[in-house]
C-alpha cells in the first residue's frame, strides 16, 4: 500500500504532463474493444479525423440512411473554427420527411449513444427554425426539439440498453425540416450500469436502472482539468467544476502524484479514467473560518424527472486510514453520513470508488445542489471532505419528452401514405369500437354483483365479494371482516375534477394527493399512486390492510381505495389543516403557539402509542416526520402514510431484521446501522419531530453551518448545556414556561438516545407530554413538585396505566372495527396530572 505524499495544487505548466501521464497509464491498462463502434460524419462524403478517433463518411456500409431525399449541407469551417470536435459541425444530413439511419448490432446490451447538433443555413434551409421528433425502436430522445443556442452546438448523449439486432435512430420533422451532424453508436462494458442505488428520500432501494435509458445531464472531474474523448477510457468527455461552485473559497484542488488503486469489485479504469480518481476538490479544512461549511455544487436540470447521481472517490489526501469522515447531500438530502472512503475501499489509501444515488421526480427542482461536508456527529476529527468525479444522468421514464414508449419515426414514406389513404376509413372503425365497447361497459356494470382484488390480503384468496353501492363495491374477507371500501375510477375522477393540478394538496414517495368531493359532498383527500415512484403494490397493500383494521381518533381513516385500471389509488378522510410541518415553517399557513404544538404532539403521540399496543403484534409506522402528521379543523392531530409500517417482532424476539426505510434526518441511527427495526425507531423519530416542533427548522439543512445542518445534534447539544431556550422558534420564545421547556427538553433528550433500550415507549413519551402541558397551564404560583422525568416511578394514583393499556388490547383484539374511536388516553390524563402537579390525593 503506498500512501499520498501532498495536497498541493499542481503549476499550471504541469496539468498538461499530468493528464499525459495519467492518460497513458489509462489507455495500457484499460482496454476495452467495443463490440459495435459507428462514428458517422452526416452529411459527409469523406471521413473526418477528430483527435485521435476517425469518423466515416455518411452512408458509409454497413450503416443504413433511409431518407425521400438526399440533402447534405455544408458550413465553411471559419464558422465553427471555435467549437471543440468543430470538424463534425462543418457538415449536416438535412430530413424534410420522417427519415432513420440503421446501425447493426453485433452484441446486444449497454451502448452509448451520441448526437452532435449545429443549426446553419445551407441554401434554402435554415437550420435553426428546424424543429422535429428523435427516437429509436424503444425509447423517445427528444420531442419538438429546436436548438435552444443557435450559435452554439449541442451535444447529447444516452445509456441505451439494446435490445434488438439493429439500432434505428429515426428523425421526424415537425415544421418541414429536420438535422443531425453526427452520430456515435458505440458499446459499454454492460456493468458500467448497476442494476441498484441508494434512493435518498424515501430511503430505500431503487432497482431496475441496468435495463433503464439514461441521458448524461453532466460529467464532471473536480479538482481537475478538462478530459477529452482522448485521454478517457470510453471516450467520455469531463468538464471542470469552477463553474459550478457556489462556495470556490471554502474548497482547494489537490492532484495525486502516485499510482491510483483499483480494487476488485469496484471501480475499474473503465468507470472513469486515472486523472479524474487523481484529482479532487477537497474541503479547504485548514481554514478555521470555513471549517463550519460544507462545499455545494449546483446544477440546472430538468424538474419532473428522476435522476441518477454517480460520486466517484478516491481518498488522495489522506495520511493514515480511517482519518477522514464527511457527510454527502443531494437535493438538500442526506445521502451519506459520516462516510469513511477507508471502510469502503478495503482498508487501503487512494482507491477507486464510486457510489450511485437516486433522486426521486418528486423531490428533483430545476437546481440539484451536490454537498460535501464535515462530519456533524465525529468531534474528535479535523473537518475534511473530498470529491473527484461526479455524473448525473437523467433517467427516463414515461410521461415525459425523454420517455420510454413507442419507437415512431422509422417508418418509411410508403407505410405513411397508405396510413393517410387509411385515415378516414380507420377513424370510422375506432368510432363504431367505442360506441361497442361503452355499451359492452354499461352491460357490464349492470351485471357486476361480484368484484376481485388484484392481490391477496392476510394469505387469503384474492377473490372476494362484495355488494355494489352508488360509489364502488364494499369488500369483505372471511375471517378479518371489510377491508375498505373499493371506489369506481369513474368516480374519483369526479370527485377530482379529473385529478386536476390545481387540486393538487402534497406529494409524496407514493405520488399526488388531491382534494375532492363525493356525490355526497363529503370531502377526501385522494391519493394516486405515481408509476415513476419505487413506492408501488406492496405500499399500496400495507395501507389497505392496516386501516381498514385499525381505528382511532389520532390515525387518519382510510375510507376507501380503487385498484382498476392499473391504478393504485387510496382514499383519506379530508384534513383540513394540512401537515403539520406546513404550520411550522415552508408555507403561508399561520404558526401554532405553544399550547397548540404540544396538544399537537399529545395527539400524534396516542396514535403511536396505539399502533404499538393497540393489537397483539406491534405496529411500526417507520416514517414518522412532521409531514405525515395531519391536523383537521379543530387541529386535532392524526398520523398518517403507513406505506412503510412493519409488523413488530414475536414476542420471543427483540427486533426485526429488515432493510433500511424512512426519511433522512429522522432515522434512527441504531437502525440505520443495524437494520434492526423496533418500536423504539418510532421513538426516535418521534422526538427528532419534538424538536422540530420547538425550533420550526428542517430536520436536515445542508446550507447552514455545518454544526447546525442536523437538528437532532444541533438541538441535543444546546439541550445538555441547558441551553435549550436559545433555540426555541421566535415566535413562540417568550410563552413557554421554563419549568414546561425543560421537562420537554427532558422528553426530547430520552427520545433521542443512542440505544434503543435507553428510550421510553411510546407509552411514556405520551404522559411525559401530557405532564409538560400540565405544567405549561399551571398557575404561576404553583411550582413543579419534581422536576425529574418520572416516567419510571409514578405515584399510586397513576398506576392503572397498564390496566388501561392492557383494556385499550382486549378490545382491539375482540374486535377494532366496532369501535372506531379507541383513544382511552383521553379518559384520565388531564385530571392524573392535575393530581400530580397539585401534590394532592383524590
């Protein structure tokens, strides 16, 4: 194992050698001979050198053109002498109807695939009012495209998974005109892909992206110079980072001197080249100033997609293993906390790694901040994080212009004439199948006395039966009683308004939740599930059989679902209020006071404390947060979204093994570590939401200070200096008593310990938070008798607890459905704590 010898900044006459030097060793000994290799010069007669690689002459075999018309163009090369590979952008290939170019296939897999675009006029045409359609057989590249920069060329580049023997990259104009400078068609090594990521919110794992098309939206090399299509090993091209940097003065470049390591299993040359794994943009540590900030890229993308984010480390600074321990973000997520390159290269220094993340649709904007940052939770190490390389690729899926669905576009002049001569005759056809198949639906609805369930609940049959209403069918298992009331799509469509945007009232993993209304004018919330989200069936199942068997005051009700269709569709009571993090901050919705909070937080800790106890196995919601705490229109607050809940251990067990689900920020760290789930990860989660509560700030906050960006350390350390009031949201600092705070204080800190078994239940945290109310309303003359948590010895007068909790199982297990309000909390807990603060008996 050889150790890095410096950090130091290279002179600039010496970036050229290095690249050279890292280059040479890159190409001996990484080669990769591509089964398929087409770079085509379009509109060319004659083959173009570019760098080191040669392009060939359009319609050159064994590449196929099929075009109405030859047109190839021509620009003098004065007016692209600027542009890099300017060659390519001399000539063009001009469509004025639906045209393709056909590339065999000798070996079916990953391909990159790379369009090379400049508008110019040539003759009659001018090239930058073009605008037309690009797909291949699978999958649309682009729709209505028009060169955004006229002056400037325009590079694409796409990850195909290839299917078929042949390739058809077909042009369809959409004004008259259609143009394409250059195409490559070029085979990747198919593990450059890894079928798995880490998704950052939810966190879980995303599965499916080595079939996936992907287009590069950016490749950078931090730290580093430019690369070339020359000097990588699958003729890539990297930009700098400069440009992306919205703190350069908190950063430093560091080039490696020394031979970069490869381990087996991991990266390899082909993943990215030497000089982008021997160079990095690291934390400029050494400044005690920026020692309390984090180094952000940002980047301009495209809203509405999923993205696949690829960190590419190489641990060049370090001096020792072990020694250097940072935090990554992603989209104001946490994607990695206290990431150690050591653990993850094997134990050796300046090694190759990478790691792939996954952005949700849902949570992408059009700016994607990149985070490297200290450690917040290491005290005892010198703040340092680095960067080498970073790819993002936006990854298609459907509804959109970069969308998997029909090829279109390779059909040739004759196909299209005979489907116009057809039109009339095929439109006649369709309008008569319609007025069939409506008849054929009323029919059908009319006979409907029996319905089915597309998958099985509690191991019973799918088939079920049910007796038809106005809405949908009602229906019902054998053994469990209803399971949820099964909804018409026609019907939430109206209750929707045809699920309207500007209905829209929050998205989450699953997808859109609007607003609507029944014929009957009550009101629901409705949520779609999204087929983009990697939440799907086994959420949608979750929620069904745990609330249409659960019932309490303090859980949101499901009333009903719909499953036609495809569709994945749950229907809610109505909250009015919203979530609760909207009264906390990020919205317009007015603040809660104090008092307000707490019931809040009473509330919302009954529901937890049921869904542990309220039946014979435990419940764990696993995705506590303030965003799935709802409130209604007296504020009454209710849990919601069990997607992720999970049956709790045997009672021979302590835990269950499962992977790791919830959302950064409020894990729990045991279970992030472990993956041994228990009820005490609700707990956790539960107290980082207190805190919440208390502060009205995000949970994670990569742009603060780096030992502010995690709430529950940030909080904790002001809550052991007794300090606790210093934090407090302004607008509400000055109406909390102090003895109130500091026995919420005390609740927040049990809440958040570091072992499981060192946390209260739910049980506990719940009178803990009825006693810090008790005490908010206090007279203020009355002193709080004792100060400590008392959740482990409480008086005679309170130790029916456990009577009461073991009535609130008895009836849930004889039967919940019957009684649909279970909140036996709400029966004593006021006049017990009255007891308690006032020091007398009953």
């Amino acid at each position: 194992m050889m150790a890095p010898t410096g950090r130091k900044r290279p002179p600039a006459a010496t970036t050229f050698i290095l690249i050279c030097i890292f280059s040479s060793f890159s190409v001996c000994k990484a080669q990769f001979k591509p089964a398929d290799s087409y770079l085509v010069d379009c509109g060319s007669s004659k083959s173009t050198t570019v760098g080191q690689r040669t392009f060939t002459s359009d319609g050159a075999s064994p590449v196929k053109v099929s075009t109405s018309q030859e047109i190839l163009a021509g620009t003098s090369a004065n007016g692209v002498a600027s542009f890099d590979n300017s060659a390519l952008y001399q000539t063009a290939r001009i469509f004025t109807s639906p045209s393709s170019y056909t590339f065999p296939i000798q070996k079916q897999g990953r391909h990159f695939v790379r369009l090379y675009f400049f508008p110019f006029t040539y003759q009659s045409y001018d090239l930058s009012l073009a605008k037309f359609t690009v797909s291949t057989q699978d999958v649309l590249l682009l729709s209505d495209f028009q060169q955004p920069d006229k002056t400037a060329p325009l590079f694409k580049e796409y990850s195909l998974n290839i299917t078929h023997d042949t390739l058809v990259i077909s042009f369809k104009p959409s004004n008259g005109i259609a143009f394409i400078n250059a195409i490559e068609v070029v085979s990747v090594p198919d593990d450059l892909i890894v079928d798995t990521a880490q998704m950052v919110n939810p966190v879980q794992q995303y599965s499916g992206l080595s079939t996936q098309p992907l287009e590069t939206v950016y490749r950078v090399n931090m730290g580093g110079p430019k690369v070339t299509p020359d000097n990588d090993t699958l003729s890539r091209a990297w930009v700098t980072d400069q440009k992306y940097l919205l703190n350069p003065a908190v950063t430093k470049k560091v080039t490696f001197g020394n031979t970069v390591n490869y381990k087996k299993g991991g990266a390899t040359q082909l993943t990215a080249p030497d000089i982008v794994y021997g160079t990095a943009t690291e934390l400029a540590a050494s400044n005690t100033s920026n020692a309390l900030f984090n180094m952000t890229w940002q980047f301009d993308v495209d809203a509405g997609f999923s993205y696949l984010i690829r960190f590419h480390f190489c641990d060049i600074v370090s001096k020792a293993l072990n020694s250097l321990y940072f935090n990554v973000y992603v989209g104001g997520f946490s994607a990695q906390n206290d990431l150690d390159l050591s653990i993850m290269s094997g134990n050796q220094l300046a090694t190759a790694i990478y790691i792939d993340v996954v952005l949700s649709s849902n949570d992408a904007s059009s700016k994607l901040g990149i985070s490297i940052g200290p450690s917040t939770t290491l005290n005892n190490i010198l703040p340092d994080g680095i960067l080498n390389g970073l790819e993002v690729m936006k990854i298609s899926t459907g509804g959109s212009a970069f969308t998997v669905g029909s090829g279109g576009g390779n059909k040739n002049l004759g196909v299209i004439l005979g489907a116009v001569l057809g039109g009339v005759g095929l439109l006649i056809i369709i309008v008569v199948l319609l007025v069939l198949l409506c008849r054929k639906k009323k029919t059908l609805e009319k006979q409907h006395s029996k319905t089915w369930m597309p998958f099985s609940i509690n191991g019973l049959t799918s088939l079920s039966t049910g007796s038809r209403t106005s809405y949908g069918t009602t229906l019902t298992s054998g053994l469990n009683g209803s399971y949820g009331y099964r909804f018409a799509f026609s019907v939430l469509q109206e209750a929707t308004n045809n699920f309207d945007e500007n209905w829209v009232i929050g998205v989450g993993g699953f997808g859109k939740v609007y607003k609507g209304a029944l014929r009957d004018e009550t009101k629901v919330a409705v949520k779609r599930g999204n087929p983009k989200s990697q939440q799907g069936l086994n959420e949608f199942r979750t929620e069904i059989e745990l609330l249409s068997r659960l019932r309490h005051r303090h859980l949101v009700s499901l009333i009903g679902y719909c499953d036609e269709r495809n569709e994945m569709i749950l229907v809610y009571e109505y909250m009015e209020k919203g979530t609760l993090k909207s009264h906390l901050y990020g919205s317009d919705n007015p603040s809660l006071n104090w008092k307000q909070r707490l019931e809040v937080c009473i509330g919302a800790a009954r529901g937890l404390h049921y869904l542990h106890t309220g039946s014979a196995k435990a419940i764990i919601h696993r995705d506590v947060k303030s965003a799935n705490i709802l409130l209604d229109e007296n504020l009454l607050a209710k849990v919601a979204d069990f997607g992720l809940s999970k049956t709790g251990p045997e009672l021979d067990q302590t835990h269950v093994s499962t992977a790791v689900k919830g959302s950064f920020g409020y894990l729990d760290p045991e279970y992030f570590r472990r993956q041994q789930l228990t009820e005490k990860s609700d707990v956790y989660s539960f107290g980082v939401v207190l805190l919440e509560v208390l502060c009205a700030r995000p949970v994670i906050d990569p742009t603060l200070p780096r030992e502010m960006v995690n709430l529950a350390e940030w909080g904790m350390k002001w809550q052991k200096r007794g300090e606790l009031h210093q934090i407090v949201d302004q607008r509400i600092s000055g109406t909390i008593r102090p003895d109130s705070l500091r026995k919420f204080g005390e609740t927040v800190e049990k809440c958040l310990a570091d072992y499981g078994v060192e946390r209260p239940s739910m049980g506990d945290v719940l009178w803990n938070l009825e006693y810090v109310l008790q005490l908010q309303d206090a007279d203020s003359t009355v002193s709080d008798v004792n100060s400590m948590n008392r959740i482990v010895e409480l008086p005679s007068q309170v130790q029916n607890v456990g009577a009461l909790e073991s009535i609130s199982v008895t009836m849930a297990e004889a039967g919940a459905s019957n009684e649909p309000d279970h909140d036996l909390s709400d029966v004593s807990m006021s006049r017990v704590f009255s007891q308690l603060i006032k020091a007398e008996g009953r």
